[in-house]
C-alpha cells in the first residue's frame, strides 16, 4: 500500500475528462483514452475479483467498448431512446499505487440519469489502471463497482 495518498493533479483531471467526455457522448474521444488491451468492467458481485470467469454487466475489450459506443451513438440501443442526459460526479480519490509507468486510483463515482423527465442515480466504487506512456496517460484497467449492483437496475443506456 502506498503510505503517500496524494493522487497526482494530472490523474485526477484526466478522470474527470472522461467523466465529461462520457456525459457529453464523445465516445470517439473516449475511446483515444483507452490502451489496446484495455477492460471496461462493471460486475454482478461487488466482492469479485476474478471478472474472467464470473458473470458481469460488463467485461468489454477495445472490440466491446467499440461496438457499445456505436450501438449508443448509432440509435441502436433501444434503452437509449428515452434517456435525456447523465452527469457524473467523481471524488474521494485514493492513490493506491504508483511506479514510473503505471497508476492505480480509486474514487467515488455518482452518476445521475433522467429517462422521460425521472431522476436516476448510479452510486459507485471506481477503480482505474493508467498507463502512463508518452502521449500522457491511458485506461489499461476500469473497474466500476455499483452501490446497488445485487439488486434490479433499471436499463443502462450510457457507459459508467
């Protein structure tokens, strides 16, 4: 564990972008952030670990996030047809591990949805992997980790 907590600045600007960049739905922008061998991962089972081999809502490659953009962006998500807007709110960021080239955070995430004019909100765990490379810093690794995940989720129409 890494006894220094300060998240540096550049990391917790480049969460924030992408917290901007999905409620904006610049998912081609969104998807430069991430490394080729990148996972998006939102689990059933807010203890699992083992993503692999258990069932998730989501557990996407840069193939995955690819096709999800498009089917969000194209008007092929029925479930997005009545959804007016998200914001999303990141905080309480922790460092968790830091070498030259890679930086784990965890954070807080709030995300709040209106569907044909009613308020829904994500409260959630977040956990990134950045790779930091020469062109800045890069998602090798997104874990989001619902408050609510065991029980009924409405249908998702945006990315956590």
């Amino acid at each position: 564990m890494t006894s220094n907590n300060t998240v540096p600045a550049n990391v917790i600007d480049f969460i924030n972008l992408e917290a901007d960049l999905l409620d904006h739905k610049s998912y081609e922008d969104w998807l430069q952030l991430w490394t080729d061998d990148g996972l998006y991962i939102v689990p059933v089972d807010t203890q699992e670990t083992d993503f692999a081999n258990t069932v998730n809502f989501a557990y996407d490659d840069a193939e995955m996030r690819r096709l999800r953009t498009a089917r969000l962006s194209g008007g092929e998500s029925v479930s997005s047809v009545a959804l007016d807007k998200t914001v999303r709110s990141v905080s309480r960021f922790r460092l968790l591990e830091e070498t030259e080239t890679s930086v784990r955070v965890r954070c807080a995430m709030t995300l709040n949805e209106v569907r044909a004019g009613r308020l829904l909100t994500y409260p959630g765990d977040v956990e990134f992997e950045l790779v930091k490379d020469a062109q800045g810093l890069r998602i090798r690794k997104k874990v989001v980790r619902l408050l609510h995940a065991g029980s009924h989720l409405a249908t998702v129409a945006f990315i956590f």
